[in-house]
C-alpha cells in the first residue's frame, strides 16, 4: 500500500512539473521523428521568448504540441467575465522542414527564415516572418515582420491579403502572396501572387509581384 502510494507522489509531481514548465521548457524532440528533422530548440526557443515579451502581465499560456507545430495561447484573464479572453495564437514550427535557408546578404552566411501563424489581437489569420543571422555560432532573432506588410496587397477587401515564403534564390524570398479583391468573401481571396523579397539593412522590403493565373494555382505550380 505503501509503494503504491508513494508512486501516485511521484506521477502527481511530474505532471505538476510538466503543467508549469512552460512553452521553452517542453521542446523536446517529437516522438517518432528523427532529430535530424528537428530544428534546433534555441530557433523554436527564441521564437516562443518572443511572443512571450509582448504579453507579460495578468495572462495564461495554454500548450498545445504536435510533432511539427507548437501552439500557445495568450489568455488574458478577466474579471467579473464568464470567459477569458484569447489575445493572440501563435503556431511555431518545429521541424527543419517548415524552415528556409540560405545567404540573404550574399556575404556567404546563410540566414534562417521562420514564418509563424498568428490569429486573434484583432488580427485576421495570417503569418509573422522572422529572420535569423548566425552571431559567433549561434543563430539570433535579427529582423521580424508582418507578413500582410511585405504582401503587396492593396489593402482592398476585407483584409488586404499575406505572404508565405517557399525558398530562398539568388539571394531573394521568394513565396505567395494572397490577396483578397475588393468583392471576395472574408473566406475566400481570389488574387495570388508569386512575390519576392530582399533583406536590406535588417529589413525584408518587397522587390516584385507577378500575378500566377488560374491553371498554374490549379496544377499546383504557384
């Protein structure tokens, strides 16, 4: 009886450890995927730490992790409400795969680009773009922007529009711009865009957009 009781301690204190560790530390690797796949923790890390600056104060975090996607929910807690209020999600990825690399600057060290989803704060769905230079090893958050801001939309419809990054090329971001047009539906933008970016003097800044027609988007080539 004894043993048993000891061992209900023992699993009661883990998951007491594990509910109050935080987002940082539960970046452990995904089961069933190879750490090769993995990105490095200080990259999610960073990322989390982030997020986190912006909301300090009377807040939650609720976790939720998949083997690919880390999401955190910034409640805010209110008084003499029967519900919280949600302030912002955020889904970080965690595998190298949903990361792009590659010389930004053309100084022959590649950057790392990050594109993390976000909804809520008053902020339709869409995504934050972050760049990471190398600084004596390490990789550092270096530049950060919204991704409606580099999109190219004109701002018309219901919510301009965003841009995904895909790779890096010559140099340039190269990614999708979707934009919604003056008469789409909130569920439903019409307008896309091959887009580049360039990164100067710390800063992602829009070089070009190149409208993709109906049978590339349908054959899959935008």
């Amino acid at each position: 009886m004894n043993r048993i009781w000891i061992l209900l301690v023992c699993v009661g204190f883990l998951l007491s450890s594990l509910a109050n560790a935080g987002p940082v530390a539960i970046l452990w690797a995904p089961p069933g995927i190879n750490s090769d796949a993995w990105m490095d923790t200080a990259i999610t890390s960073a990322l989390v730490q982030h997020y986190r600056q912006g909301f300090q104060g009377a807040i939650r975090e609720d976790v939720e992790m998949s083997d690919s996607i880390l999401s955190i929910t910034f409640v805010k807690r209110m008084e003499n409400e029967v519900e919280d209020k949600v302030l912002l999600v955020v889904n970080i990825p965690r595998l190298k795969d949903n990361f792009i690399t590659g010389d930004l600057e053309k100084d022959g060290e590649n950057e790392i680009m990050a594109c993390v989803g976000v909804e809520g704060g008053g902020r339709r769905g869409s995504y934050d773009l972050f760049v990471f230079k190398q600084h004596g090893g390490k990789y550092t958050i270096a530049s950060t922007i919204k991704s409606p801001d580099v999109c190219g939309c004109n701002g018309s419809g219901v919510s301009g529009g965003y841009f995904y990054p895909d790779s890096i090329e010559n140099s340039q971001v190269v990614g999708r711009s979707i934009c919604w047009s003056e008469n789409d539906a909130p569920c439903c933008p019409t307008m896309r865009f091959e887009t580049r970016l360039k990164f100067v003097s710390g800063k992602l800044i829009l070089v070009s957009k190149k409208a993709i027609n109906k049978k590339q988007d349908s054959d899959g080539q935008e």
